[in-house]
C-alpha cells in the first residue's frame, strides 16, 4: 500500500493565488493561525504579502516588512518597492541583482528577480534566474516568457516536465491553457474548458476570465468574449488585462472609437505604468517624428 501523502495546508490559499483571487487568497491565510511548522508561516505569509502587491496595497507590505523578517519573506519588499516607485526603479534592480549573486538560493527572491525582469522587459535575464530553480512556479514562468517570446515548441517541452511533476497542480494547468491558446485552432476550445474546469472548482476570476475571452476571439466567439470581459470588469474595474481585452475586442464588435478610448482612458488612470501604455507611447512619439521628418519644408528658396 502507498504512503498517503502530507495534506498540505496552503493548498487553499496557493490555488486562489495562482487563479487571481487575491483577497480570497489572504482570507485563507488568515484562518491558518497555528501553522504546523515554522516553514508553513513563512509560505503563509509570502503568499499574502504577494496577494496585497498584486492588488497594488504596497504600503501593507513596506510597513511590515523590515530587517527581522526571515530571509524568505524580505525579497517582497524590493518587488513592492519597484512596483510602488517611479523613480528609484533602476537602483532597487541594482540591490536585486547584488542580493541574488551574493545569496544561496532563495525561491522568493527568484522569483522577485524574474517579476522585476519581466516588468523591465528584460526575458533573457527573467530566464536565467528561473532556470536555477525546479519549483512548478518557476516552471510556469519559464513557460509564460517562452510564449511571449513566440517558442512554442520549446513551452511545449517546459510544459512537459511540468506535468511529468505534477500534471494535476493549477500551475500545470494554467500553463497548459497558455500552450493551447498560443497554439491556436482546435486547441482553443481545449484552453477553454481547462479555464472553465478552474471556474467550476474555484470560482470565476479576472485571470480565468480573461483566459476564456481569449480563446473565444481567438474562435471569432466575440459577443461570448465580450460577456466573459464585462464579467472580469465587474469583478475589478481596473484591471489592466481586461480593460487591454476590451480594447483590442472593439475592433472586432466594430463598434465606434469613442468605446475603445473610454477604455484606453481607463486604463491610462489606473495603470499608467502599464507596458501596454509605455509601448503606445512610445509608438506614438515614433509616429510624430516620422510625420515631422516627411513633412514639407516651410523654407521658400530663390
């Protein structure tokens, strides 16, 4: 007879994390008061320092977390820090990267690194710390960047020894939904229902719903796309990928542009970090120079 195993304790509040939903995650955390080990609230707590910068409460995080805060938890601080600031982003990528060559491995601050890098932009390093660790998170990462990167084949294979760990784990599904959406055709129906399984398990989130709208525009479902989207705004007003969503959605509703402004407007007051904001920018800035550089000369020549 097999050994049962170890039930685990953040099982709850690791999936709500992992689909989105983040204040479920934290009231989860809060209920588990008498942790089985010193370890179980460390992770407790990463999980709900990490759920709060997800929903932008980064002074919970900075006021909480100080120089006695165990090595595996402090990491957050510097994520919380770069998401907050504006202006001292370059200095606390300096104290991240100083922090990872001159600290023993630290799954946290792993993946501190890889957000940070992701947000710069910067895949190639985001990769490299990734591929020091073997955790399913880690992984899923891995296979997020691969997919952004247009290497299907090679998200293909992470996924595989993704599932080889633990192909029932959320993580392993979320990835395999992303595999499917980016290999498009039959496979999207297939993203579908694995998003649609999250849903019926967990409860509908603005990640699980976003995924679904995907695959609906990626099937020329638009109206079921539309109701998926409106579902995730309803849920959070501000969330950037919806609102990304609903903007690009117009162009197939053929709906007027004044509806895709409003939500470009929305999404410039709520997240006006956001690199899908910073890339219109800058195409926008490159669009004015071009046009300045073909325009006609007003100098009248003898």
């Amino acid at each position: 007879m097999a050994p049962q195993q170890e039930v685990d304790e953040l099982f709850e509040v690791k999936n709500y994390f992992y689909i989105g939903s983040y204040q479920q995650c934290i009231n989860e955390a809060a209920k588990i008061r008498k942790p089985s080990t010193p370890d179980v609230a460390i992770q407790r707590d990463i999980y709900t320092y990490r759920s709060y910068i997800a929903q932008n409460k980064f002074l919970v995080v900075l006021d909480e977390i100080h120089g006695a805060s165990p090595p595996e938890v402090q990491p957050l601080k510097f994520l919380a820090e770069y998401l907050h600031s504006k202006s001292n982003r370059a200095a606390i990528l300096d104290q991240v990267n100083q922090k990872i060559d001159t600290t023993a491995h630290n799954e946290s601050l792993v993946l501190v690194a890889a957000t940070i890098f992701i947000h710069e932009g910067n895949f190639d390093g985001a990769y490299r710390y990734l591929h020091a660790s073997d955790s399913l998170e880690a992984m899923a990462f891995m296979v997020d960047i691969l997919l952004k990167l247009d290497r299907v084949d090679l998200a293909l294979k992470k996924l595989k020894e993704m599932q080889e760990k633990d192909d029932d784990a959320t993580l392993t599904q979320l990835a395999q939904a992303w595999v499917h959406t980016a290999m498009g055709g039959d496979k999207l129906q297939d993203a579908y229902y694995i998003y649609q399984e999250l849903v019926d398990k967990y409860g509908s989130t603005p990640l699980l719903l976003n995924g679904q709208a995907v695959t609906f525009i990626g099937q020329g479902k638009y109206e079921e796309a539309e109701s998926a989207l409106q579902e995730a705004l309803d849920k959070d007003s501000n969330n950037a990928e919806s609102l990304i969503n609903m903007i690009v959605l117009q162009k197939y509703l053929e709906k007027g542009p004044e509806i895709s402004n409003r939500y470009l407007s929305q999404l410039k007051d709520a997240n006006p970090g956001h690199p899908f904001i910073q890339d219109l920018k800058q195409k926008e800035s490159d669009f004015v120079r071009i046009c300045e550089s073909y325009a006609p000369s007003n100098q009248v020549t003898a």
